[in-house]
C-alpha cells in the first residue's frame, strides 16, 4: 500500500525472526532479505554433522514462516551494503531498496584469527552448508580409509576440533558416540577403536563461561567418551593432513573441525563506523545506530549492552531472539510517534550436551543443573526453541530412534 512506512529487515536468523514477530499485520510493509531461503537453527547443527538430524529439521523455509505475514515480503538475495545517506540496501541481485526503518540482524561469520592454514584446510561448523559438508567428509574418509588401510597410519581416522565452547564439547561427545554405537559395526575391518578425538583449547578449562562445576563435570563427561582434551593449548597451524599445537605436538589428521571464534558479518564496514569487539556495531540503549534512529542492529552483529546490569550482551540465540522482538517493537514505538524503550535481556540460562544423559546447565540465580536432569532440560528447551511442528515432531522422532536403537540413522553421503 502507498504511504505506509517500508521496513527492511536484514537477515533471518533468531535476531530476524523476532523483529518479524513483532511487525507481523502492523500497518508497515515489511520487506525481509536472507541470502538463503531457509531460517537456521545453529545450535543444532551439530547433529545434522554427526548424522543424527536431516538438515531440513535444522532449516526451516522462510516463505513457509511467513505466510501469516500479510504485510511482508521476502527476498532471497545476498546484502552487499546499506546506503545511510539514501536510506537504501544495496543487494546483489535487485536494484536497491528503499527503506523507512531498518533493522539489520545479518550474523556472524567464522573466525581462523589467521591460524595459518586454517581456513583451507578445516571445516567451521556455522551454516548448514558446513555441516553437511562436515558430515560427508567425515563419512568420505571412513570409507576411504576402509579401501585403502594404510590411511588409518596417516591419521585418517583423528578427529581435531579447535574450540572448547559449547559447539566444540557438543560435537566432541557426539562424535564420540558416532564411532563407539555406529562405526564400530559400520566399518568391521578398521581398527575404529583407534580413532581419536581432540578437543584443543587455549583455555585452561572447556566452556569456560560455564561454572568451576560444570566445566570439571564436562571435562569428565568427555574424558569418559573417549575424547582426548589439549587445553590451554593454541593451534598454530592447519595443514591437510595434520595440525601442529603452540606445545610443537603434531596431530595427525585429515578432519580438522573449526569451533574456534566468530567475527560480525561486515556490516559495520558498509554503515563507514569503527566496529566494536569482534568487529561488532555499536548501538545505543534501544539498539539503534548512534546518530540514525531509524536504523536498529541486534543478534550476533550488534554490541548491545543491557540497560540493567550495562554488560555487553553475548552471541547467543536467546539474545538476537529477544533483541530482535524488542527492536521490532520500537519500530512500531517510531511509527506511532512514541518513544523508544531500552533493550532489557532476560537471561534464561545457558547449556550444553556432552552426549546421551550427560549435559550441563547454567540457569539464572546462581542454580546449575548436570548429568540426565541437564539433558532432559537440554532437550526441551531445544525442542520448544525449534520453528514448527514439523520440524519438532522429526526430531523427536530422530532422537527416540538414535537413544533406543542406539544408531545415528542418517550415515548416508549424497554427493553434492
Ligand atoms: C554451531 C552453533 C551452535 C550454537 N548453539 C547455541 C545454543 O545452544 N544456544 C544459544 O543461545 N545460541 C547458540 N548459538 C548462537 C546462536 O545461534 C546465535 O547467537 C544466533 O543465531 C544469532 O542470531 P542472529 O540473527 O544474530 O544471526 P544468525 O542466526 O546467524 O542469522 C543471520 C542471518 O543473516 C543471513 N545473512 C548473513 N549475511 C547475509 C548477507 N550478506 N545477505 C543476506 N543475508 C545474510 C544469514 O543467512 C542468516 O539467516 C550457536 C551458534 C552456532 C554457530
């Protein structure tokens, strides 16, 4: 409809989806970009990876979320820039377009903080695309290694993961229990049994913004896996078939797993302002761009700081969820002609899954949660946090099957 404001929402991640919650029927014509067509739930990449979820429970169809939306628009086209000066969003594919109220939640991307060799020869695990490339690589070099034995003594079997955060530990147990439950049987003649799994971290300890507790429980969880851990240990290089440690240990191996970091995607570069931590956007108590009102950044791109407590805000899905609604809101707050209102995060909590019936929780008010208690928490949460039934009821599904039959039903490769 003419006359209406234009919002434009940049990327459909957790920071996209809320914005889009809260501007869903107003009277605004909403256009949402992604450069994919799908929404993606990163916390559970892991398991498309390690072959215990689809990567279609993981994506969700962005047409598909948006078809209640009568006033929004979606186009699927990679952000190349934004023009503040003629209130634009450059694109790669389409002339620009114009907006009223921007709200840009484009991400992250991964970090190598220029490990030599890392970003040629390690796989990140960030987009779906990598952990399906992941998942046929690590089944490519069992099958490879079962044709051609001698592999096996050039660490075909040895698993690197760089980065003892959540990402790191989550993939860590579960491969762990890829090759104890499914390689094992999968692969009768290679000494699978063999085969480590490295979890490297400059840290002194694994996800270290958990408690002294949690982390020493996970620390066992892993050991008791298998899981060999290298911490306060940097990787200084990634070649193809080994990766040297800052101690002068070289590992062999051809799978080297990049959990290590994240920089901001280059947003701050196209708005022409000095970027924040981790190259970051600055933004101001309502998330709005200092000296532009009517441009807002949340989720992973943005440095927000919480209104309370004034700590800068962490990459985390619940945050980009919650700041995205709230800016979402204050658009509308703009349009009406009513004032902003400051980003309050609701801090739920945080956790991590080691494997079956092991996990760690950190919640509000000091209460941890570890071991069966912590999974079933885990697993709830996650489940609830999933977009649409479809997508829960698989997992469900997929989950009952891996925990009962105990087998990751998806071991297969399908050629790109
Ligand atoms: C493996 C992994 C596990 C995680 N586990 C957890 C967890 O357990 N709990 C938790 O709270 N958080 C977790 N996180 C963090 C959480 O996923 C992020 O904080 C959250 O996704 C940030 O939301 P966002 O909207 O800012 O960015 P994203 O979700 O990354 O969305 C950005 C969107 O922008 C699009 N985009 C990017 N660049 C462009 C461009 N140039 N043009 C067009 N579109 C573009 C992308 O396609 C994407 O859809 C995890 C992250 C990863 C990678």
């Amino acid at each position: 409809m003419a006359d209406r404001p234009r919002v434009v929402i940049l990327g459909c991640g957790f920071g996209g989806m809320g914005a889009s919650h809260s501007l869903r029927d107003v009277a605004a014509d909403v256009t949402l970009l992604d450069k994919n067509d799908y929404h993606t739930f990163q916390p559970l990449l892991y398991q498309v990876a390690t072959a215990t979820l689809e990567p279609e429970t993981v994506g969700h169809s962005i047409r598909e979320l948006v078809h209640d939306h009568s006033n929004f628009r979606f186009h699927q086209t990679t952000v190349t820039g934004v023009n503040l000066a003629d209130r634009t969003v450059e694109v790669e594919d389409m002339p620009p377009i114009p907006y009223d109220y921007l709200i840009a939640a484009l991400g992250a991307r991964v970090n190598f903080f220029g490990v030599e060799g890392a970003q040629e020869h390690s796989f990140p695990l960030y987009t779906l695309k990598d952990a399906v490339q992941l998942k046929n690589h690590v089944l490519r070099a069992f099958e490879e290694a079962d044709k051609n034995p001698d592999l096996t003594d050039h660490g075909a079997l040895n698993i690197v993961i760089v980065g003892g955060g959540p990402t790191g530990v989550e993939t860590a147990g579960a491969l762990a229990e890829l090759f104890s439950m499914d390689f094992v049987d999968d692969f009768p003649d290679l000494p699978v049994n063999e085969g480590r799994i490295i979890l490297v971290d400059g840290a002194p300890a694994v996800l270290h913004a958990f408690n002294d507790d949690l982390r020493a429980y996970a620390k066992d969880a892993l050991e008791q896996r298998g899981v060999e851990l290298r911490l306060g240990q940097h990787v200084t290089s990634v070649g193809p078939e080994s990766v040297t440690l800052q101690s002068g240990e070289q590992i062999k191996t051809r799978t080297v797993i990049w959990a290590g970091g994240l920089q901001a995607s280059p947003l701050a570069k196209w708005l022409g302002i000095e970027p924040g931590r981790g190259g970051r956007v600055p933004v101001r108590a309502d998330l709005s761009l200092d000296g532009h009102p009517e441009v807002f950044v949340v989720g992973d791109v943005a440095q927000a700081e919480d209104s309370e407590t004034h700590e800068v805000l962490p990459q985390l899905g619940a945050v980009a969820l919650q700041a995205g609604k709230s800016a979402g809101r204050n658009v509308l707050n703009c349009i009406e002609g009513k004032p902003t209102e400051p980003f309050h995060y609701r801090d739920k909590g945080f956790m991590a899954t080691i494997g079956r019936g092991a996990a760690v929780a950190q919640m509000p008010f000091g209460v941890s949660l570890r071991g069966t208690m912590a999974w079933l928490a885990w697993g709830s949460v996650h489940l609830a946090l999933l977009t649409g039934w479809e997508s829960r009821m698989a997992t469900v599904i997929d989950w009952f099957w891996d925990l009962f039959q105990r087998e990751h039903g998806k071991r297969i490769h399908v050629e790109e």
